[in-house]
C-alpha cells in the first residue's frame, strides 16, 4: 500500500511540474478516460458475483449494517459536510460528494487481509456495493451537489452508463468466453497477474488529470486544500459508527474489520472516471476527486495497523 500512496502522490507532482513547465492542455487530458476504463476493467475483473451466498449467509446483519452505513449515513454525510465545510465551492462540492457515495471496491479488501479481518464477507460485499452505487450515483450527485451545483443529470446518467457499461461489458464476454472454453482457471490467473497494473493505471490518469489543470491548482491552491477537512472528518467518523455498530452487533474481530474497512474506503477510480466524462471542463470536480486516495490509503493503512494490534491472538 506504500506504493500506490507514492504511485498517487508521485503523479500528482510530475502531473502538475508536466502541466506548468509543458502547458501540454488537451493532450494530456486525453489519456486520462482510457486509463481509468483499463483500471476499471482490473477491478471489475476482480469482483466475484457468486460469493454473496456463502460468505454472507453467516453474517447477513453485519452485511446489512455495511449497506446502512455506505448507501444511509454516507450520502447524509456527503450533504452535511459539502453544505457546511464547501458551501461557497459547488465543483469542490460535487467531488466530495461523488467520493463519498461510492464505497470502495477493490484495495479495502488488502486492509481487511492485513488487519486481519473476514476477507470472504468483504468480498462478498462488493458486488452490492457497486451494482448499489452505479445505480444511485446520478441521483446522489444530483441532489446532494446543492441546486447552485449546475449537474447536468442526463449527461451523468449517460456517462455512468458508458464508463461503467463498457468495463462491464468486457469482463463479462471475457468470463464467458474462459466458461464456455475451459479455461476459467486461466482467466482467473491472468486477472491476478494484472491487479499490480491497476495502481499504475491511476497514476497515468492523475498525472494526466494535474497536467492538463495544473493552473487551476496552482490558482486554487486553497480551495484544494479546503477538501481535506471533510474527507478527514468523514473517515473519522465512519471509524467510529463502525465501530459502534459491531460493538452492537455482538461481531467478532474479523466480521469487526470486515465492516470498518468496507465503511470507510471509497471508489476513488470509478467516482473520477465518470467525473472525466462529465465534467472535463470543470477541474476542481476532478481535482477533489485525487484528494481522496491521496488520504484514504494512508488511513487506511493506520486503520488497519491499530485493528491488527487488538486481534485476539
């Protein structure tokens, strides 16, 4: 996980140095969809449909109190903190929000390994988070960005359905294909092979993303800097209601960080994908967007640090 913060973080810094020494403009900006649809090719790829039944049978109340939290608390959270932390920030305000309403669906699951969590039960959880969050993203977006936000709902609804459907699309043949030919055991190694891609992926599109704006954050310095507040607050908080929540629930240490991890980490790929198609000409959506990883994965790795140390031994 220490690479993919130096892999965010690196591409951040040559990105922005690129953008204001080169102004490359377009040029850049070009690369960024194609390598956040490759990426969510890898994730897609990875998520296991069939998993639901078995991992969740045994704990279907901590599997309810996840939906809770990330499709129930999490939207409200993304209202609260956008209307009082951004209030004066409407495209720093849309990128809080599309952070916050798509949980992850991919690295959480090597935090809940290393914390020593139920790893089957967050796989589990994957599937429903993101077929919940595709679904929901548009009208979230829409109605928690404020009416001062300008989302063009349609072009939303639409690029949702484009930047997710074709990744869909192309893992979905890709497994048919592996199940009708028998080859599903080779399809699985090569999905393996490529997980180490996907941080390299991101990196690609956030230099892309800071070299094509790098004027804008450099104009807007302070404005960036003003999303750091509520994403810390938030991943604060939802520490502590997961926490709470297993507490209630009576969970063990695994069903514990199963819940915690799927609470906290976000969907930052898929959440900038759609923010690339939709919003290219406004920036500080996209910009806000990088600020996510950029802080969840260094939490996360604390998170998952701290929950290591009070597993029973």
């Amino acid at each position: 996980m220490r690479t993919q913060v130096a892999i965010v973080l690196g591409a951040v810094v040559v990105g922005l140095a690129v953008g204001v020494v080169f102004d490359p403009g377009d040029a850049a900006e070009r690369v960024v969809l194609p390598a956040l649809i490759a990426l969510l090719v890898i994730t897609f790829a990875g998520v296991r449909p069939t998993a639901w039944a078995t991992a969740v049978g045994p704990h279907r109340r901590i599997a309810v109190a996840s939906l809770v939290l990330n499709f129930g608390w999490a939207p409200i959270a993304a209202l609260v903190l956008g209307a009082t932390l951004l209030a004066d920030q409407p495209d720093l305000r849309i990128g809080l929000v599309m952070l916050l309403v798509t949980p992850c669906t991919d690295w959480y699951l090597v935090f809940t390994r290393i914390a020593g969590g139920n790893v089957p039960l967050a796989a589990a959880l994957l599937p429903v988070n993101l077929v919940v969050q595709l679904a929901l993203l548009p009208v979230y977006v829409s109605v928690l960005s404020g009416a001062d936000a300008g989302v063009p709902l349609g072009d939303l609804v639409r690029d949702v359905l484009v930047v997710v459907g074709v990744p869909a699309v192309v893992v979905a043949v890709a497994r048919l294909l592996a199940d009708r030919s028998g080859r599903t055991a080779a399809l699985e190694l090569g999905v393996a092979r490529l997980q180490p891609v996907a941080p390299v992926l991101l990196g690609v599109a956030v230099v892309g993303i800071f070299a094509a704006h790098a004027t804008t954050v450099t104009d807007e310095a302070g404005a960036v800097v003003r999303v750091v507040i509520p994403v810390t607050v938030f991943f604060a908080v939802a520490f502590g209601l997961a926490a709470v929540a297993a507490r209630r629930l009576g969970a063990a240490h695994p069903e514990r960080v199963a819940l915690t991890m799927s609470t906290m980490a976000r969907n930052s790929p898929l959440a900038l994908a759609v923010a690339a198609a939709t919003f290219p000409d406004r920036p500080l959506v996209i910009v806000a967007l990088v600020i996510g990883p950029l802080l969840e994965l260094p939490v996360l790795a604390l998170t998952a640090a701290r929950l290591g140390r009070s597993a029973p031994s």
